[in-house]
C-alpha cells in the first residue's frame, strides 16, 4: 500500500474514531475544555510570576512565554496523533500487540489508528494564541520568518513523537515502560515553560542529547526570537534543530523497528 493508500484508510479510521467519541458529547467537549485548561493555567503561573520578577534571569514575560507556546503546542500535536503510544503496556501484557503482528500492514501505523485525542485540539489552538500574542510584542514578523515558525513547530512535533517512540519500544523488552512515561511527563511538566538556561549546564545537556526537550521549544524560540547566542549552539541553532528533528526520527524508528523483530510475546 502506497502512501496515499495509507493516509486514506488513516482519516477513514479516524473518521470513525470521532463518530464514536461524539456518542457522549459531554465528556467530549468537557475533555478538551479540562486539558486546555490546565494549558492556560501553566501561561497564567508565568505572567503571576513575572509581575513580581519582570525579567528571569534575562528573560521577559514574552520571551518565556514564546518558548512555553512552542513547547505546548509540539506536546499538543503529538498527543493527538501519538498517545497512544503510552498505552503500549496494556497492548503487549494482554497480547492485544500480537493481532497488529499478523495483520499486513505496518505495525506503527496499524497502532496509531487506534484512537485519535481530541483532548489536545484546545491546548494546541490556546498555545498557537499565546505564541502569536507574544510573538507580536517580540519582532517583526514576515512570511519567511512565519514559514520558519511552522517548520520548526513541525521539527518540536516529530522530536516529540520520537522520544514517545524511544520509551514505547522499551516496552517490548521489559513488558513495560509506564515508569519512563511517567519520568518524562514530571520533567515536561517542570521544565517546559521554562528556558533551560535556568538550569544547570549537565541538565542543559540531558534536555538536548538524552531526553531532548529542548528541541520541542527552547531551541527553536531562540532563534526565532534572534536570541541564539543564549543557546549552546549559537547561530547555527536553526541547523541543529533540523539535524536533531532528522536524528531522533530515525534513531527512534529504529528502535522500535528492531524492537518489534525482537518480540517473541508476551509470555516470552
């Protein structure tokens, strides 16, 4: 099956995700209106917080603001197509992974069919607010600079993705990786709204070459923000978010390619 073979059977499935979804309106609307929520709570800790400091160790309410946005927003869009992947226990445990196994398709895409989260629709379209907000009072913006914006977006979603893909492939061998998801989730929580020049240079380190965080926000803010010198980058930032986005794609493909050759069952 070819590519667009895929992408038709993908929004056919998902198609019918939604119908199922909307059997219970309530829950589906109030779902999007709970995770936005805790989205707008997050941008409203940052402005509380620079009232009383108006500058964080060299960084405005609007620069940390544009850096949360571009985090929030690449977490968003990968939740809606990739949470799935932190229910990868379940599947393996209970042999539910196997009937992906027989079937003729590729397993990832078979997996992410599963189910599409509409939950992170309202946090993604409240962070692109608060990145247009604060974008406005940073610089000037003209369509190469805006075109610049979405694929670096684009690159902090696939970082995204592949690090969920790298903790979800631990799972064929361990029979779990609930842990590691939730290891990750505490650190995003933490540190995401955040530039990661608040924090000590070995953190900086983890945050962009073993669990690369800072690819889903900091990194591509600063060099939208013309504050590249603030990155241990400096003006070769752009490159390093594309070289990084094309890395951890691959790598965390491999993983779990070669997990899944690996897999013998569950009860192996």
């Amino acid at each position: 099956m070819g590519f667009l073979g895929y992408l038709s059977l993908y929004v056919r499935m998902q198609h019918a995700n939604l119908r199922s979804r909307l059997m219970y309106p309530f829950n589906f609307f109030f779902g999007i209106f709970a995770v936005t929520g805790s989205g707008a709570f997050s941008i409203a800790f940052l402005y509380v917080l620079t009232r009383k400091i108006p500058v964080l160790a060299g960084w405005s309410f609007y620069e940390v603001v544009f850096i949360a946005s571009m985090s929030m927003i690449s977490y968003s869009v990968s939740f809606i197509f990739f949470i799935q992947l932190q229910e990868i226990d379940y599947y393996i445990r209970f042999a539910e992974f196997d009937r992906i196994l027989v079937r003729p398709l590729n397993p990832l895409f078979q997996f992410i069919c599963k189910r599409i989260n509409v939950n992170s629709v309202g946090p993604t379209a409240f962070a692109t607010g608060t990145l247009i907000y604060s974008g406005y009072h940073l610089r000037d913006w003209d369509l190469l600079s805006i075109l610049l914006t979405v694929l670096l977006l684009f690159c902090g979603t696939v970082v995204c993705t592949s690090i969920l893909l790298l903790i979800a492939s631990v799972a064929f061998r361990f029979l779990q990786s609930g842990g590691l998801f939730e290891l990750r989730e505490a650190i995003y929580d933490n540190v995401s709204d955040f530039p990661i020049t608040f924090f000590p240079k070995w953190f900086q380190a983890f945050l962009t070459f073993v669990l690369p965080q800072g690819f889903m926000g900091f990194y591509p803010a600063v060099y939208l923000i013309g504050r590249s010198d603030q990155s241990m980058f400096g003006n070769s930032v752009l490159l390093a978010c594309l070289v990084a986005t094309v890395c951890f794609a691959l790598l965390s493909y491999y993983a779990w390619s070669r997990a899944i050759r690996s897999y013998a069952g569950a009860g192996s």
